[in-house]
C-alpha cells in the first residue's frame, strides 16, 4: 500500500488552497499529497449564495495569491480562463460576487488531481509508522500526516435548540432551501446581527411588500455593529498578531475572543446603508415596510405552538420578559468548529488545552509528536481572528507545508504590520538599562 506524505481531510475553501499550493510541489519536491471529501463536488456555503452577495474580502484572498501571485490557480487565472477576466475588471470591484468564488473553487477543485470526492473518512488509526485512513466506499489509505480541514458547523444556542429543525424554522446555512416556505408565513424572525442575519433581513425585505408578511430582525448586541474596515485594524489579520495571540495567556486569549468578534463578524458598512435605504424607499413608495429591528434582545428559551415558534426574550436594558410568536425563524447565529469523530481512534495523539480544545502549535499542528496532524480553522482560541479569515489562509498553508517539507516553498512572512503589538525589545532593553 502507498504511504502518502500528507492527506487532507475535508475540502472547503482552506484545504483545497492547500491542494493547489502543494500541486507544483509534485514535481519540484516530490510531495504526495491527497485530499477526500464526503460530497460528490465543491459546495461553499450553498444555503447562502443570494445574486447579490459578495465576499467581505478582496479578490486578492483567493485559493493562493498571497503564498504565490504566480500560481496557475489564482483568481484572475481562473477569470482569464472563463473569459471574464475584461467584464471584472471594467466593473471596478474589488470584491467578487459569492456565487463567483463558489465557481472559482469549484473550478480548481475539479482540475486538481490530487482531489477525492466521494470518499467520507469515517476512522483514523495509527499503525506505529504511519496513520491509516478508512473511508466509505474506498479501502484503506496509509499516510505520514493528515491536515483536517473540515469546516465548522452551524451553531445552535441552547435556548433556541427546542424550534431547531421544526416546520418554518432554519439556519442561515441553509436559508434559500427553506425561503420560499418562510415567504408564505405571515410574521418571519431573523435572529442574529452577523453578515449572514443582513443579508438575509435585507432580502426578505426587498420581497417583502410581494408577499406581505411582517419582518422581525432582533439581536442580543447593543447595536447592529457594522465590521470595522480600518487599514490598522485589518493589520490584526498579520502573522505577527497571530503570533502575539497565541503567547498569551489562554484567559486573556478567551476575554478576546469575545471583544473582537465585531471585527470580523459584524456587517458590512455598504449593506447597513443599503438596509436603510430600502426601508426609505419602501416608506416613500407606500409598500411597508412591515418590519420590527430589536437590539439588546436575548433569547432565553423557545417552544414549538401552533402558529410555528414561541420565543421567550428578554430586553437586556430595560429589564423586562416579553414573547413573541413566529410562523418563520430563520437562526442566523453562526457556526462553531467541530471535533470529527473520525478522530477518536488517534486521541492518545493530540495535545489539549486545560479547557480540553486543541492546543494548536505555531505550525498549525495540534499532535503529541509535533507536525504530524495539522488544523485548518479551528484555531481560532489561539491564532485569534486570523482562523477563518480566507486571507490568512494561504499564508497558514505555507507554515504547513514548511513543517512537512522542512523548508519554505513560500515565503513566510515574519513581519507585515505598521503596529507593534506587545512590548519592543528595545523598550524593555531602555527600562533595563
């Protein structure tokens, strides 16, 4: 049986970035690495591709342009190829439609060679040398390292788990399987103030006065916080403050989870004010809107009744328990990494952290050994903010492949920001002195 260098398990868009950096390392370093995926074809976030979204990131944070501007699987590659390389450019962008990045890598998933599909890895062993990969459908698949990458799941909070999966009731995940259904109730909820929760407000809103129900948007945060876009803010995403983050101590890296999650889960500042206008818009023409928007508004438990979902809240500033009834409710409250169970046979070799999550090392690799089993965005405890940012992805792919091959193909940066963060040496060497 083949012993592979590495295999990938999962393929969202961080692992197949992986897959292309690695692909040009065939022949120049001899790298043998293979990729499985359950599904039959590259999905990204389906339930989510409306015709007007786009990436919250510029085009620049495709598969591997921030590792290689040169590679043949780049985004403008892929434009050039598809002849819409000139329509992009005169658009003036640089923010690519969603459904066009779902293309994109669905693209460069069906060209690489390296690219199972199809193949659900239901165990992991390790044999003394190497570990060995069961999968259904195929027989058993010998390997020396494995980069799990399977993506996080929707997220659920516990006083909401009693309507999920009940009639009229849905994850952002899967949104536009389930609009038409909610578009025949008569009241709609969004719960929620992420990207995902306006989207989704602002475009039942638009359909709103076709089909005339009555549109609730509520949220627990103080306000709907737009993402701060800021050039000193947006250098967080930098390999120094990912490094920096992670020597921290694990409450303080815990206390910062929760402080930042506006940076990189509020909505953009174009669609905050597209809301808004179309609110005047419909007030103008007489059209609506028929729509409530709550702030500091906590769900504190749920039920299923008649009419569809019960749920009870709480308005966290004034104090005062109130329900509300919903034919439709769409949960719109994010996503969590998970821990695959195909794991369970190799547990004896991952480190932990006191509170029993990976402890993910400086290169990304979570094993008792060291640069054995890799992690691709469930480092967000450690690594900070830079875990699910695509940006950061081909940069996380370079350390990867630097630990397995013990030499970088791509650079990795040490330094890119303005700011420091932490104390300079050179202060400390001054209060020495």
């Amino acid at each position: 049986m083949i012993t592979h260098d590495f295999a990938g398990i999962g393929l969202g868009p961080f692992n197949l970035g992986l897959a292309c950096l690695a692909d040009p390392l065939r022949g120049t370093d001899d790298l043998d690495g293979v990729f499985l995926e359950a599904n039959d074809r590259f999905d990204w976030h389906p339930g989510m591709l409306l015709d007007d979204a786009t990436l919250q990131v510029p085009f620049l944070a495709d598969l591997v342009t921030m590792a290689d501007p040169t590679s043949r699987w780049s985004f403008l590659n892929y434009l050039k190829l598809s002849g819409n390389l000139y329509p992009f450019y005169i658009r003036e962008s640089f923010y690519p439609l969603r459904r066009e990045y779902d293309d994109y890598c669905r693209w460069a998933a069906d060209h690489l060679p390296s690219v199972r599909f199809g193949q659900r890895v239901s165990g992991v062993e390790h044999d003394g040398t190497s570990y060995v990969l069961h999968s259904e459908g195929a027989g058993p698949l010998r390997t020396r390292r494995l980069v799990v990458g399977i993506g996080t799941s929707p997220r659920v909070p516990d006083a909401l788990r009693a309507v999920a999966g009940a009639p009229g009731v849905s994850h952002s995940a899967d949104y536009l399987a389930h609009r038409e259904a909610l578009q025949a109730q008569d009241r709609i909820t969004v719960v929620g103030s992420g990207q995902s929760a306006a989207e989704i407000y602002h475009d039942l809103l638009v359909a709103a006065p076709e089909h005339g129900y009555e549109l609730v948007w509520l949220t627990r945060s103080p306000r709907f916080f737009p993402m701060e876009y800021t050039k000193l803010t947006l250098e967080m995403t930098s390999p120094e403050y990912g490094a920096y983050h992670r020597a921290l101590p694990m409450e303080t890296r815990d206390r910062l989870a929760r402080d930042q999650r506006h940076l990189f889960k509020g909505i953009s500042a174009d669609l905050v004010d597209a809301i808004f206008d179309l609110h005047y818009q419909q007030r103008v023409t007489g059209d609506g809107p028929r729509t409530t928007l709550l702030t500091n508004t906590e769900v504190r438990g749920s039920r299923q009744v008649a009419v569809g979902s019960e749920l009870d809240l709480l308005h966290t500033e004034t104090g005062e328990s109130f329900s509300l009834r919903t034919g439709g409710l769409v949960l719109a409250t994010g996503y969590g990494p998970t821990e695959p169970a195909f794991l369970d046979g190799v547990a004896d070799r991952i480190r932990r952290d006191a509170r029993g999550r990976y402890d993910v090392a400086d290169d990304y690799s979570v094993d008792v050994a060291g640069g054995e089993i890799f992690v691709q965005n469930a480092e967000e405890h450690t690594h900070s903010l830079l875990a699910p940012d695509l940006g950061m992805g081909p940069y996380r792919n370079s350390v990867i492949l630097a630990s397995i091959l013990g030499r970088e193909p791509y650079p990795v940066e040490k330094r890119i920001a303005v700011q420091t963060f932490g104390v300079p040496d050179r202060f400390r060497e001054e209060v020495s002195r």
